[in-house]
C-alpha cells in the first residue's frame, strides 16, 4: 500500500470513499454526484495550496483504497506546540479488516512526530464503537467529548 | 466585552488564561513562565499569518478576559464546505457565571455562518461537565468521541 498526497485525479475516488459509509448516508451525504461540483474542486484546491491541511490516499495498484485529512493547528497550548487533527478517515468496504487502517494511522502518527506535533486528535461518532476500539489500540484516549453544531 | 484579533501585547494575558485551569494544571501546564519564550512567539506569528487560524480575545476595560481560537478547516466532505473548529476556550476565573463564554462562542459560531461554514465542532474533557452542558445549551451535540493521543 503507497500512501501519498491526494491529487486531482484522486477526488473521485475519495469522495466515493467519503460517501460509502453508513453513518455518512444517514446524514443525507451517502451518494456520489456524477460530476464533481465547483465547490468540492475548490474545497480541494483549498487543502491543496495550504501548507497546514494535507489530503492523503492510501493506493494499491493504482486504485484508492482509503483516505484521511491531516490538519496541523498551531496553537499557544503545550507550550506553542502544534497538534495534528485527523478527519475523514475512510478505508473501502472491500477492503476493511486487513489492517489498512492501522498502517494509515501510524503513518499520520509518525507524520506528527516528526513535525514535532505535541498532539494528535481526532472525534470519532460514538455509534463506530468498533473504530474507537481500534484506535485506542493505537494509543488515542476517548478523554474527551466530540461536540458538534451543524450550521 | 469587545471581541477582536488578539495582538502580539495580548500574548501574556492569553498564556496567563490557559493556564488557569485546574485540568491544564494537572496536564503539568499550570504556571505561566516570566518570559514568553521563542516557542510561543512562533506559534504566535504562525496562527497571525495564517488565514485559517485566528486567536480572539475578549476585553473589557483594557483587560484581556477571555480567549478561544478558531481554526477554519477546508474539507470534501458535507458537500465541500468547511467546518469551524473551536479550540482553548477559557473566561478569566473572576469573570465565569456572567455569560461571557456564550456570548464569544454565539460570535464565533456567527463567523463560521458569515463564512459558510457547514459545522462548527470542538471537544471538551469529560470532566468538564459544566462546560458540556453549557455547549449543548447553545445547540452543540455530544455526538463524538474526542480522542485525543499526546505525543
């Protein structure tokens, strides 16, 4: 498994991943829109040009199997530290159980490491009790509670 | 209570904010050094510069009594709109249980509506039970876990 930055050509692909998701369908984002729309194309040029978010594609021949979002805030906490936030973890269905996910965690752990982050975050919907399992095996602890307030 | 841009002179009084705190205390950062070292003035200019990052204070009478910063997170997900994430909330112990907190997080919840943003997500400890009751009074969900590896 390669896993490198996100290209152009990659957003399908990751937005297919994004909306393959039970929870993600249950919040109206479960299907793919045929042709990628404005704003995705400048969300994605957006975390392109910017040095502190990162869009990241796990690929086995030359196919996307799983994506995640690496944000580094810097912050005045922990002695002006950053942290690192993850988001919009996705492995493919086909493709869960191999452990890819784990590889692609540690990959974003060691990213963080070795930018000298204080910190890696993430929220994690309490119904995926299976991923919270997974990523306290990783060493994350569930200290904390994921607020959220959709607009 | 005027809420604004922290500056360079704000610096000292932010500090002086995130660390009283009983839970940044028990974190081992519960003192403020003499001097703001050259970690903090990095972090400093480095969220001042970004677009995506802003540290706010609150003032009243030329004194610094509150904080938070906002981070601005672009995403492909929920349609391609970005999500506000809230980060180091505190109110000057003197000034709590005068509604100050929910006046700053109402403003910065109307900055992420001006900028179109599709969410506005923060954690909080646990223990912080106050705090969570507070944020779900302003309409936040304790839909996530928070999880949270230090490194």
């Amino acid at each position: 498994m390669q896993i490198r930055t996100a290209t152009r050509a990659d957003v399908p692909a990751v937005l297919g991943l994004l909306a393959d998701d039970d929870i993600s369908r249950q919040r109206g984002w479960g299907t793919v829109p045929e042709e990628v729309d404005a704003a995705i194309w400048a969300a994605f040029e957006a975390i392109d040009s910017d040095d502190r978010n990162e869009l990241v594609v796990a690929a086995e021949d030359g196919e996307v199997i799983g994506t995640l979002q690496l944000t580094f805030i810097p912050g005045l906490s922990r002695g002006g530290g950053e942290r690192l936030l993850i988001e919009a973890v996705r492995i493919r269905s086909d493709q869960r159980g191999r452990g890819l996910g784990g590889e692609l965690i540690r990959w974003a752990v060691e990213r963080a490491r070795e930018r000298g982050c204080r910190m890696v975050q993430l929220t994690t919907d309490k119904r995926r009790t299976d991923a919270q399992r997974f990523y306290a095996t990783l060493g994350f602890v569930a200290s904390h509670e994921g607020m959220k307030l959709a607009l």
